[in-house]
C-alpha cells in the first residue's frame, strides 16, 4: 500500500478505537486496474474531498482502499445476524471494509466503507469480490431513496477494479464505496450479547448512544431510551418505505442499522403494479420479505435488538423483558402514525381533515389499489393531475370533498422511482461498459418530483413484456 499524498483526507478510527473487539484490521486486495465509473460530486464535496482529486490516482486509489492516508486503521467488521429467521452467530464484513471515519460539512460523522474490496477473515466460503452491476444497483438505488427523502446510507462511488469476478458467467469486478452514519446493526448487539461480553456490550450501545441518539444519555435508563429510539427511527423508516413502494428484499437482523438508515441494497425492488405480497429476491420463496410483511418483520427484528440488550435495561430478567415489551409495542402505533401521516401528504390533505376521515379513505384506497393493481407510482402522480380510473371514481369523490391540495401532491409524489425494467436496462449496458443509461436514470431518479419534458418513459410502469415474474439476486 503505497501512502496518498493529499494530507487533507484524515480518516477517524474512533469505531476501531473504541470497539477493538469487533473491529478485525485489514487490508483491501489491490486492484489491478481501477477505473472511476461513477462518483457522487455532492457527496464528496459534503465530505470535504475534493473531486477533482478523487478522479485522479490517488483518489480512485482511496476509492478501492489501495492508498490510504498514513495513519489509516481500516477494518473488518465483525457482527452476527437472523438470516431468513435463522441464527448465523458470526457474519460480519466478509467482502467489505470500514475505512473510517470523516466528518462532513455539518459536523457529522460518517463512516466511509468499501464493498467489493476482497475476502476478509469473515469471507466464509466467499470470494470477497462484487461485480459492476450489484454495485451500481445499490449506488442508484441508495441515492434515488436519498432523493426520496428516505433514510439512507448514501454513495460515494463505483470503481471498477479490473478483476474478473466469477459468478454464473465471469464478470467486471467493482468496489462501492458508501457513506453512513455508522455501519451499526441489530447483528452488532446480537454478536457481542450472544458471546457474553457483556462489558464490551455496554461499550457498544454507549458507542451507539453517543453516535445517533445522544439525548438516550440523560435518560433514566439510557440503555431502554437507545431501544426506544432505534424503534421509533425504524418505525418511521419502514412507514416511508411502504409509501413509495419499496421492497428491501432483506430484512435480515444484519441489515437493519441502529441509525434508522436503509442499509445493503440487495434484492431490493420498487413495486409497480400495488400488491402487499410482493416479493423480488428469488431465495425468497416463503415471501418473508415481501411488501406487506415488512412491518411485522421490523418489529421481530426489533425484538431481536431488545433481546440482545437486556442485560443492560435491567439486572432483574424479568423486569427487563417486561420493559423491553413495553417498548416494543410501540412499534406498530409510531408506525401507523408515520405512514397515515404520509398517506395524507401523498394525498393532499390538510390537518383539517380528521384522522378518522383520513384514516378511512387511505384504507379504502389500499383495498382498491390491491384489487384493481394499479401502477403505485403514477396513481398518485394522475390523482393529482386530477385523472382517475372508473373503479375509483367513488372513492375520488370523497377524497375531492376534503379539499385535497392538488401541487402540493406534486411536491410529495415522485414522478420517477428506479422502476425494475429502467434499471436492468441500465445495469445491462453498463456492464457492457455503456454508462449513458445509468448516468440519464442516476440523474431522473435524483430529482425524483420534478416532472420534465422527454423523459416520459421513465414515468410509466414496465411494458408488458417485461413481466410480472422480475426477480432479483442476493449475494452478488
Ligand atoms: P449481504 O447479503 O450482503 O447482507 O451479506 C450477508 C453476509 O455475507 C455478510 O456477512 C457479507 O459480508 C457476506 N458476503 C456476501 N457476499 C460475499 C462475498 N462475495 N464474499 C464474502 N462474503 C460475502
Ligand atoms: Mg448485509
């Protein structure tokens, strides 16, 4: 590894000082030959690098882990997690890296973190190695959810890295790199709390306190407040994935972060046509994830997170089960409240319209949407534009009763989502080393409200050919 000269990139190592337990160091495979495919300037410039200069050399060289400043510790991440509902005790990065950390603009602290860059000794029976087209799946997914307003980690980059990657045919290896607020996950209390360490547990959830929910500290009981918090951030994040249709795919107790950031953009899709049974990863077959479930999987997730943190609400078990259930049932409540209340955005309605009423007609909505599959999208986008289809004629005249205010719908309604057939088109010439379809959908899906003249067919649902059976792939 040969050290950058831009002194100005200092990299933090506060998660590897602090939880040396779970943080194994090591080092990204070079990459024979690295080429830049797609670097987010926004982003970088938030994070205070220059992007010039992560164009050349040395930058794309920081971009796959090769040159690193001098004083750079990355590392392995070790956690566990519920894949599937069932226990994998040690998990951890096995083909990714936390570079450390930088703080941004606004005096965050953000971690920068490699996939794609080489086995780890949590690689298991992995090559350590990502392919082009998974990696800018989720750098298109992640920013389009960015523009979306949702909780996400976001997308520094995609380099290519100039190693053949062996999947069913051989394919452009990549390294992604990604920016979060912290790469902590359910499956980080679950690794430690399982193993018993219950003093480098209490490290941890002081180490997540003091990241994402500081205020938790001067609580009564500051490890119960951190339970609560993470609850209501999840709470209000999967609400706002329902509201625009978005299947994580996922939802393992590994990828779902302690920040209420989306996290790990596998087998992750936008639904078309409105259906809570909607399921696109193909190892998915019990619908697990689907659409619908995805509330309910939170909350047994969620339960997961409680479990692994007892021992710090209350030495007495019992009293410590009691409150974490306490705490746990407020799920589906703070869930409710943040989905209603986005459904009354979408739909336009302004605070005087009662929740009863509100409540009532979003419902009413739901079965019809569900019984006439609709495109989710453009319903909302056409109930705008004041356009309707016959079976919710009834309906939009109760709706249009209450006043609804028609361009503020525009504002909240997104005119384009990375739709299933735009983006395998997409990935598909990008792989054939055509990026002009990615950077056209990257830049629609990042002003996701802002309808333009030319770009039509990124606004419809797929063609029919394209079928209802799309499936997408783990593991990649
Ligand atoms: P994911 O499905 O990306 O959340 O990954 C689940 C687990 O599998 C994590 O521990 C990953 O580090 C590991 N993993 C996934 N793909 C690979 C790979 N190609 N090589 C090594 N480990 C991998
Ligand atoms: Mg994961």
């Amino acid at each position: 590894m040969s050290i950058a000269p831009d002194t100005t990139v200092v990299l933090g190592h506060r998660f590897a000082a602090e939880l040396p337990e779970i943080a194994l160091r090591w080092q990204a495979e070079a990459a024979p030959d690295p080429r830049l495919l797609v670097l987010n300037e926004p982003l970088a410039a938030e994070l205070g690098l220059d992007p010039a200069w992560l164009r050349n050399a040395d930058g794309i060289g920081l971009l796959v882990g090769n040159r690193l400043p001098a004083d750079a510790e990355p590392v392995a991440q070790g956690y566990a997690g519920h894949q599937f509902g069932g226990w994998v005790p040690r998990l951890g990065d096995g083909r990714a890296l936390l570079l450390g950390e930088l703080v941004d603009a606004g005096g965050r602290t953000r971690d920068l973190h490699l996939k794609g860059s080489g086995r780890t000794p949590f690689a298991r029976g992995g090559d350590g190695l990502a392919a082009v087209g998974p990696m800018l799946r989720e750098y298109l997914i992640s920013e389009a959810m960015h523009a979306l307003g949702i909780p996400t980690t976001r997308s520094l980059s995609v380099v290519a890295t100039g190693r053949i990657v062996q999947r069913e045919t051989e394919l452009d290896g990549a390294v992604l790199a990604r920016v979060a607020s912290s790469h902590l996950r359910v499956g980080s209390f679950q690794y430690v709390s399982a193993a018993g360490e219950s003093e480098v547990l209490r490290r941890l959830a002081d180490h997540a306190i003091s990241r994402h929910y500081p205020a938790a500290a001067e609580a009564d009981n500051p490890y119960l407040a951190l339970l609560d918090s993470v609850i209501a951030a999840q709470a209000h994040l999967v609400a706002q994935w329902m509201l625009v249709g978005f299947v994580h795919g996922v939802m393992n107790t590994d990828n779902m972060t302690i920040s209420g950031e989306t996290i790990d953009y596998g087998p992750c899709a936008f639904m078309d046509a409105f259906d809570p049974k909607t399921v696109f990863s193909s190892i998915d077959s019990w619908g697990r994830y689907a659409y619908g479930n995805q509330p309910s999987v939170a909350t047994w997730n969620l339960a997961r997170f409680a479990e692994a943190l007892l021992g710090l609400i209350d030495e007495d078990q019992d009293r410590a089960v009691e409150l974490a259930t306490e705490s746990l049932q407020q799920f589906s409540r703070l869930y409710s409240v943040a989905y209603v209340a986005g459904m009354r955005r979408k739909l336009g309605l302004s605070d005087d319209v009662e929740d009863a009423a509100a409540q009532g007609l979003c419902e009413d909505l739901v079965a019809l949407l569900e019984s006439e599959r609709v495109d989710y999208t453009s319903f909302f986008r056409r109930l705008a534009g004041g356009a309707v289809e016959p079976a919710f004629e009834g309906w939009a005249g109760r709706w249009r009763e209450l006043n609804p205010d028609l361009e503020a719908m525009q504002r909240v309604n997104p005119a384009y989502i990375p739709r299933n057939h735009l983006v395998e088109e997409a990935l598909a010439a990008a792989s054939a080393g055509d990026m002009e379809l990615f950077d056209r959908l990257l830049q629609v899906v990042s002003s996701p409200y802002d309808e333009r003249a030319g770009f039509e067919r990124y606004a419809e649902p797929a063609p029919e050919e394209f079928g209802s059976c799309y499936q997408t792939f783990c593991g990649t």
